[in-house]
C-alpha cells in the first residue's frame, strides 16, 4: 500500500500502540515481492534475516519473503489457500495469528 496511507492508518487505527516502522510504498520499484521495504523493517530491529517471519495471506507475501531471506509464514484466514501458500514458500500455514507463537523459539 502507499506509504503515506499505511501511516496514517496505522496512526488512526492504532493510536496507541506506536511502531518501530511504518513502511509503505513510496514508488512502483518497491512493489512486492521486492524485498526492500521489508528489509527496511527488519533493520529498524536489527533483526537477521532469518530471525523475521513474514505473515502473509497471498503468493506475493511469500515470495516477498523469500527474495529478503525471511521465514515465509502463510495467514489462512487471508486470500491464499493453503495450497498456493505452501506452493509459493510458506514454511509455516496458521489458521490463526495466536497459532504463530508455537513456530518462534
């Protein structure tokens, strides 16, 4: 989504939860699966690669994550199946966001 709509949703629908980032598209180059953006998040944690899941519910958030090295989780309750997420690289399919926490050490 564009940026400056992603953060000003998420300053109205969040108010009071304040973000590390907010990390929209700025021009048609960063579109996913382009990795920057979420590579830029996870620089603003200081976070390897491979210590961030991507969750996603679309083909495109899986191949997002692989192009930035990221774990590939698969969002059952979004567009994709379980089929075409798993088919696209998710390592990880929860049907829902609780069912996250068992997959991080």
């Amino acid at each position: 989504k564009e940026d400056r709509l992603v953060k000003d949703l998420a300053e109205r629908m969040f108010p009071d939860h304040p973000f590390e980032a907010v990390v929209g598209v700025r021009t048609e180059a960063e579109r996913k699966p382009d990795p920057g953006n979420a590579l830029k998040i996870s620089a603003a944690f200081g976070a390897g690669r491979r210590e961030v899941v991507l969750l996603g519910d679309s083909r495109i958030d899986m191949l997002t994550a692989a192009a930035a090295g990221m774990i590939p989780a698969g969002a059952l309750w979004g567009y994709g199946s379980a089929g075409e997420l798993s088919a696209n690289g998710a390592e990880i399919l929860v049907e829902r966001p609780l069912d996250l926490l068992v997959h991080l050490h």
